[in-house]
C-alpha cells in the first residue's frame, strides 16, 4: 500500500480484451485502486518481482498453469499477500481446492458491471486485513521489549510443565540461574527454592496442573548463597471448554516486604493477644498470625496459618452461625466490627474472646484484607454470668413456659408478659407496653375478649378460643384461661392468665373435613364406593356405592337385598365368598355383573376383607364400577384379530424386534421375499438380515425413540442365497408391558434405486454442459455487456439500445438454461420458510414496471429456500409478461399448499396442459423454459401444480402436497 493509502492491484486472466475492462472498471469503482494486467500466470509472477503489488486478482481456468497452479506458486515467495480467485467457471470443488491452498477469497464472475463493485470491495477489505495483521505483530515485538523491562520474573510454559515458552531475562537476577537451564528442564528452578518451602513449591505446581490458579510466598537460594523471599502468582490458561492450554505466571521479589513485616513482629509479640489478617471475600484460611496466639488458643501461629486447625473449627459450634455475616456487615456500614464469642482451645477448653477489626488495604497487593486483633476476655464474661444469674427465678420459669402467660389490669391493658408473648405474636417488648389485650386479636373476636377479661374480674375465672393476629397480619387460634388475683405491688386486680396454641388442634379437624371432602371427591372421580356387612346382615353404603347401584335413598338395604341386585348368574358366587369371609377370614376380589335399581347392567370389580377384633364379624370393601373398561377389553380383542390378520396379510415385510435387536416376530411376506422360514427369521439379529446395520448405531437409534415415534432408514436385506436388494425401512416404538418392542415394515425399491442412478447420470451430463455454458459463454458475453456500458458513455448511438436487449436477452437465456441443466429434480435439506417475506424479497429482483404483489399469506411451509425463489420469480415474472405491466399478483395460501394468481388475460383451458413444457411462450421474446423450470421444481419437492382461473380471469397456479412445520 503506498504511502497516501494507494492500493496496487496485479489481474491476472488469459483473456487480453477481459483483463483490460476489468482493470478499467475497478479503477473507476474505487479510487484508492490502481491496477495493471497480466495475460499469465508467468507474467503475473514477473510483474511481483519486479515492483511491489498489494493483491493479485485471478482466473482459474488459463492455459498451462490454473489459478490454483498460480496461488501455490505465489504462496512460495509471498505466504500472506492478499490473493482473490477471480472466475467464470464455479463449482463447488474448486472452492475447496482454493480454500484449502490458502486463497484470500473467492469470486464467481457474473454479467453485467454490478459486480465489479463487489470485487473492488473484496479487495480493499483483504488488503486492509493483511496490513492489520502486520500491525499486530509489530505490537507484540514492542510487547516483548517492555516484559524485558520489568523487575518482575514473567514466565509461560505447557499445560504440563514440561516445556518452557517464554520467560524474561530478570529471573537469571531473581534467582541467579540459568535461562538455558530452565529451558532444558522447566522444574529446575524448583533445586534453588530453600529447602523448607520446596514442598509447598511442589504442591502449588500440582494445584495448577489441576487446572487450579496459585499464590505463594516462599524463599529463593541464589548460588551465591544470598536468600530472598518471592511471590509468585500463578493461573492456568484454558480455552471454552475448560482444558488447559498453557500456564502464565509472575514471580516478584519481596524481601524488602518481609524485613519489614519481621519487624512489627517482635513489637505484636509483645502484646496481650495476637494479630491476623485474611482477605476480605473469604473468612478462611488466614494469610497471617502475629503474636501470642498459643495462649489464647492453645494453637500456635505457624499451626493457624498452615490450617493445622482452621480457625473456623475453634470457634464454638453455637457462636459459628452467622459470626460472619455479622462481621461483614459491621466492614459494610463502618469498615470495622467489635464480636464477643467463644472458642474452644486445643486443650478443649472454652473461652470467651473479643474479636475487633477492620478493613484495609494490603500494601504489597493493593487487594481488600480484613486485620483483626483477638484477645482473651474470659474472665470478664464470667463475672457477667454470675450476675445475670442472680435474675428473679419466677421471670425465668414464666419465660420458660411453652404457654405465654399475661397480666391485666381491670381496663384490659398488658402490665406483665412472658418471653412468649413478643415470639408468638412478633410485637416489640416497647409496642407491647402501649397495647390493650383486644388488639392481640382478630377484629370479630375483640368482643369476646374484653368480655373474658370482663367476666374474670365478676366471677374469678373465664375461658375462651380467639384467633391472635400477629404483627405480619398472621391468624393463629388460641385458648385463653384467665384467673382474678390482686397485685399487692399495685393494689389492684388484676387477670392472669395463659395461652395455648391450639393451631395443630384446628389443623387436626379441618384436615379430617378435607379427607372427607377427598374421599367423597376419589369415589366420583375414580367411580368408586365403600361398603361394610356384619355378621348381623347390617349392611353400610357410601355415597358412591349408593351411586353406582343407582338407589336414591340413604338407607342402605340388608345384606340379603344388597346380594339381589347382583346378575343371577353371579349371585351364587358372590354368597360365598361373603360368607367364606366371614368364617374364615379369606378375603376376596372378583368382576361381577350387576343389575342396578333401575335396571341398567353395569359390570363391577369388588373386594373384601375381615376386620380383625370387630365384634360381630365385619367384612369391609369397595366396589368400582368397571362397565368402560370391559367395552375397552371387547374393542381390544376385536382391534388385535384385525391386526393379526393386517400382519399377515400385509403386502410390505413386517417384523418385530426386541430393543437387543433379535427379531421376535415376522410375517409370511418377509419370508417369502427372503427365502427364510419363519423359524430361520426368528432368533436371528436384525443387523443378519439388514447389511447396512451398524449395532452400536441402531442402539443409540432405538434408545432415542419414544413410544409410538417413527423413524425411516434405508437397509440392504440378505436373502437366504446371500443375494441382496434395497429396502425402504419403517421402524416404530411400540407400548408394550412386555418390554421395549420395535416394528419394522419394510419394502423393496430396486426399481426406484435404479431410477436414481439413471437419474444421476442424466445430472452429470447437464453438469458438464453448464460448466461448458458458463465459461464459454458468459466470459465473451460479460466482456459485451462491459464494452457497451463504456460505449454508451462515449457516444449516443442508437444502436446501443438494441445491442444492449439482445445482450440482455442471451443473459436471461443462459440463466433459464443454467437453471434447466442444473436443477434437476433435485432440491438440498428442506427448512421452514416464511412464503410471504420469500415473496416480497424475489418480487425485488423482478422488473415488475408497476405491477402489485399481494401476499395474505401467513403462514411457513416446509421447503428449499433457493429453489422455491427460483419458482416465485418465475411464476412473477410470467404474470407481468402475460398480464401486463399494470398487473396484480397475489400469493395466497390452500388448505395443503398455495397459490399464485394475476388478474390478467389468463391461460385458455386447451393451452395448460401444454404450456409447462421446455420452449413454450405466448410471448414474441419468451424463451419457454420459466414454467418448465416451476414444474420442475415443484416435482422436485413432491408437490403438484394445476392451472385455473383466477379469482378476477386472470390465470391462477395452485402448488398442492405443500407440508406445514408444526
């Protein structure tokens, strides 16, 4: 790129005439552009050596040396400039090839200037993405340059320490070693820490070999005997999926640092407690202890700070919860917290502690650490207890009480209350002292309390149930007992009294209504009752019983007219075993007919048993009513004969296999087409009659099905004679208690994969005859189309006009013909696309002069998006040339498909069977291939198309067989 952001382009292409217009357009299409013309790829390689060029610009397909020939030899001499593949003969293949030699980008020639903008654009991108990347490295060289500055030892090595990628030159001033040592063996730097922390070295290393990050202080032993202390912090690089890739690390010396903290040591020593320090977002492990901890604690600093005993586990289990929290809250509103706790010493001693500290910042890291100041204060709460012991002994047994207990006056205002009464109903002890009685409760119940209180101060004594409303507007009932006595402290009567919460007493009976409420509510849903007989014949029905015999009243009958509603034929059975469970205690469960009391047969299921210790005999049960599903049994017998009969009849191959793959089951068709016996076929794996069966692939298949799911695959079945044929497979998860079933219904389509081969053939012969039209055509006329453009800006001739639609016309021919030889009935994966958005996007690359286009088309169907476009603009396309240009296109939806009407002159009806074939038109420049080229496509999806008229006597194509994604 020259110095004002000039860009010098080399085009290479063996066409003189073609190289020039291409060189002339992309000058003018970008002004920072200047480029020059090669007509081979020797000359382009001349013309590299020779002068600096930013991107070169080639054809594939030139005499002797192809533009992939030309790339690898650029390659050689200039591994990144800027290379674009420049070309009038497209395919997939040569993309690849171009990627995989190394090609910039890619660029398929097309007629008609337009794209001249396109490749100018591409090049000024690729040029301004090679001098990025050249930036890039110079900034890492400068990077380099400033890590060989710091004082701080920066290292990298692998993921498993085995190899070293970087370090700079201050660790040889660090540790007074080697560099070239180091790179032999990266550990080696581990012989030069001090003896004592080479353990705790190790342990760090294999922490970040976990994938771990670390931070460590220890001592560096430098051959020359001086010792210096270090940091060093560590951190494993890993990519997205969690692997670690490589280590960085930064090692600092700190030994000024260390001086200086053996200093305030000896003045923390002498203090009557001891020092730590911890950071901030984590409470645990302790980063430092200074002082006489062992005292304290039992614990010596060097044990606190290796977590010989974590400091979390001193402190006693009832002071542990919350401690915390508490301190972090105290940092949050002041930055310090002041905590009185227990411990338990390593003698297992405990002691009262007082904590104090505060946050500050660590002036090594600069990080967030909390420093705190412990000392012993045992005997001071002990002094505090024994007072607080001396407290009136009936305050505490009051405040003992599960109950809460209350004093008051004659005006119903608290005087006295136990600890009860703030827990129960969440007041404060000062909110307490300015409430009467009746504002404990809930509104309706106010009454009834003040004339409890009322009724103790007449009489003496009252009880009474209210509901309490707590503080948060919580209900909880109660039972009051009020006693009269006087208060001689006062000189006044007073109400004393207790409280019970009676809520699991409440809960007891509203949750025996709601199990009535459920039973009543089980035996309408699930068609059910209850019964009860003694020996007595004093019988008892439910509700549902009651039900199910359709009797009206609620007297249940005797035992004897119960046994009567029975059929006759069942009546007999149902005796015995009533009185078989009364004699010897068997019980019972039998499916019966029975005659309800307004004559409606209904079958039921039955079931009883002796009640051990009743006194007479009680035998107690149900009885559901099972009509429905002795229907469903009689429909199921009858759905599995037709089915037997389906399976043998069958003109497809059917079989049945377990989830192991063994075939269970086969019909006699399978046989037949086989030359198996039945007997052959069943026991034999499904993956020896199917070729093509991988076995771990059709477990994971059959794994993935849900029941009643399909699936379609394709298999080679095996004759007997080891002769095979193609076959299209079915396969459905069958609902079988039996275990995990599998149906297979199969067919042959020999016939159709001969027809696919022969249809292969007759594509790759349409291939090569548009790989012949798109080189040999569009090459001269892209060179016509460009050479005209330029003419009708030199001059005014009136002859540009009718070159320039003849030009057009041999455009439009090729194009139809490309889509002809090219689309087949094929069509790639299909996709939801939305019809109408599809619509007004191919409505943009028609010339539609002023037609309209409506689209009351909501909905997504299922096909390939490029050719449905291909379609739609067809079809468009036709409407404007036939309807006119002042044409309306709507693109409407049927119940299986969709349709595309105009409101012009419309088709005659003698003319629709003919106008789908190839070179059909009405019009004077048609060339007949647009709706040969729709019905193409439609077959290609399985769809099928008609003609009609439309809805205003234009014409109107209707595409039915159209799927909608759910």
């Amino acid at each position: 790129m020259d110095a004002d952001g000039g860009i010098r382009v080399l085009h290479v292409d063996d066409e003189p005439a073609f190289t020039d217009m291409v060189v002339t357009f992309l000058e003018r299409e970008h002004d920072r552009i200047s480029a020059q013309a090669a007509t081979s790829p020797a000359n382009g390689l001349e013309q590299l050596e020779e002068q600096d060029i930013d991107c070169i610009v080639s054809d594939y397909d030139m005499p002797g040396t192809n533009g992939i020939e030309f790339l690898d030899a650029v390659r050689e001499q200039y591994p990144d400039l800027p290379f674009i593949l420049y070309t009038g003969k497209g395919s997939e293949e040569i993309a690849s090839d171009a990627i995989s030699a190394g090609v910039t980008d890619y660029l398929q020639k097309e007629s008609g200037s337009g794209h001249y903008t396109v490749l100018a654009n591409r090049i000024s991108n690729a040029v301004e993405q090679y001098h990025s990347r050249q930036a890039v490295q110079e900034t890492e060289q400068k990077l380099s340059e400033l890590a060989e500055r710091t004082d701080d030892v920066l290292f990298m090595v692998d993921e498993d320490w085995s190899q070293l990628l970087y370090i700079n030159s201050s660790y040889e001033e660090t540790w007074g070693g080697s560099i070239e040592d180091l790179k032999d063996d990266p550990r080696s730097f581990l012989e030069l820490i001090h003896p004592e922390d080479q353990e705790r070295a190790r342990e760090s290393m294999e922490q970040l070999l976990k994938g771990e990050p670390s931070k460590l202080e220890y001592r560096v032993v430098r051959p020359d005997g001086e010792q210096r202390w270090v940091r060093g912090d560590t951190q494993p690089i890993r990519d997205d999926d969690g692997t670690t890739l490589r280590i960085v690390g930064q090692v600092r010396d700190i030994t000024e640092q260390k001086q200086r903290e053996l200093h305030l040591e000896t003045i923390i020593g002498n203090l009557p407690g001891y020092v730590y320090r911890h950071e901030y977002d984590s409470e645990y492990p302790l980063l430092f202890v200074k002082g006489d901890a062992e005292t304290v604690t039992g614990y010596t600093a060097t044990e606190l700070e290796e977590e010989v005993i974590r400091a979390e586990e001193i402190i006693h289990p009832d002071d542990r919860e919350d401690l915390w929290a508490d301190h972090i809250a105290g940092l949050e509103s002041s930055g310090r917290f002041d905590s009185t706790y227990r411990i338990i010493t390593k003698d297992g001693d405990i002691r009262w502690i007082h904590d104090q500290g505060q946050l500050i910042e660590d002036p090594v890291t600069g990080e967030a650490v909390i420093e705190g100041f412990i000392t012993d204060v045992s005997d001071q709460i002990q002094r505090e207890r024994e007072i607080k012991t001396q407290k009136s002994f009936i305050n505490e047994s009051l405040d003992a009480l599960q109950d809460v207990f209350y004093v008051i006056d004659r005006n119903g205002d608290l005087v006295r209350w136990n600890e009860r009464v703030p827990a129960v109903s969440g007041y404060t002890a000062a909110e307490l002292d300015e409430m009467n009685a009746a504002e404990f409760f809930a509104e309706e119940h106010r009454e009834r309390i003040n004339n409890s209180v009322e009724e103790i101060m007449q009489t003496g004594s009252s009880v009474v149930q209210a509901d309490i409303l707590t503080a948060d507007g919580e209900r909880r009932p109660f039972e009051l007992r009020g006693t009269r006595l006087t208060d001689s402290y006062r000189g006044e009567t007073v109400a004393v009294g207790t409280g019970r919460d009676i809520s699991d007493q409440v809960q007891r009976e509203r949750e025996l209504e709601r199990i009535r409420d459920l039973f009543e509510e089980a035996e309408r849903l699930g068609n059910l009752g209850a019964w009860e007989f003694d020996a007595n014949g004093t019988v008892v029905w439910t509700d549902g019983t009651r039900r199910i015999h359709e009797v009206d009243t609620e007297d249940a009958p005797a035992l004897e007219e119960a046994i009567g509603y029975f059929h006759p034929e069942d009546r007999a059975r149902i005796q015995q075993a009533a009185d078989t469970a009364l004699k010897t205690g068997d019980s019972f469960d039998q499916e019966l007919r029975l005659i309800t009391a307004k004559e409606n047969q209904r079958w039921i299921r039955t079931r009883g048993k002796l009640l051990s210790g009743a006194d007479p005999g009680t035998v107690r049960g149900f009885i559901q009513d099972i009509t429905k599903q002795k229907e469903r049994e009689r429909e199921l017998q009858q759905i599995t004969a037709r089915l037997e009969a389906l399976f043998e009849d069958s003109p497809d191959m059917i079989n049945v296999h377990d989830s192991d793959g063994t075939i269970l089951d086969v019909n006699t068709y399978l046989c037949d087409a086989t030359n198996y016996s039945e007997a052959e076929l069943v026991g034999m794996k499904v993956w020896d009659l199917d070729q093509a069966i991988d076995p771990d692939q059709a477990h994971d298949l059959w794994a993935d099905m849900e029941i009643g799911e399909r699936r379609e695959v394709e298999g080679v079945y095996q004759r007997r004679d080891d002769s095979t044929f193609p076959v299209k497979v079915h396969i459905r998860r069958l609902d079988n208690a039996e275990g995990n079933r599998f149906a297979v219904i199969s067919r042959d389509i020999s016939d159709q994969k001969q027809r696919e081969k022969n249809l292969q053939q007759e594509r790759d012969r349409l291939d090569e005859f548009a790989s012949v039209v798109s080189h040999d055509i569009r090459s001269p006329l892209s060179i016509a189309q460009g050479r005209l453009e330029l003419l009708r800006e030199e001059s005014g001739s009136d002859h540009i006009e009718p070159i320039d639609r003849a030009l057009t016309r041999i455009d439009t021919l090729s194009e139809d013909l490309l889509t002809l030889a090219r689309g087949g009935d094929y069509v790639s994966d299909t996709e939801a696309v939305d019809l109408a958005e599809l619509s007004e996007s191919c409505w943009q690359n028609v010339e539609t002069v002023d037609a309209t286009l409506r689209t009351p088309f909501d909905r997504m169907i299922q096909a390939d998006p490029s050719r449905l476009a291909q379609l739609l603009e067809n079809l468009i396309r036709n409407a404007v040339e036939h309807g006119g240009e002042d044409v309306t296109i709507t693109v409407g939806e049927l119940p299986d498909g969709f349709y595309v009407e105009d409101d012009g002159v419309g088709i005659p009806e003698v003319e629709r069977d003919d106008v789908f074939g190839t070179g059909y038109s009405t019009v004077a420049d048609g060339n007949g291939f647009g709706l040969s080229i729709v019905k193409q496509i439609v077959e290609a999806h399985d769809w099928k198309i008609r003609i009609t008229d439309g809805v205003d006597g234009g014409a109107r194509f209707e595409i039915t067989g159209v799927k909608f994604p759910t």
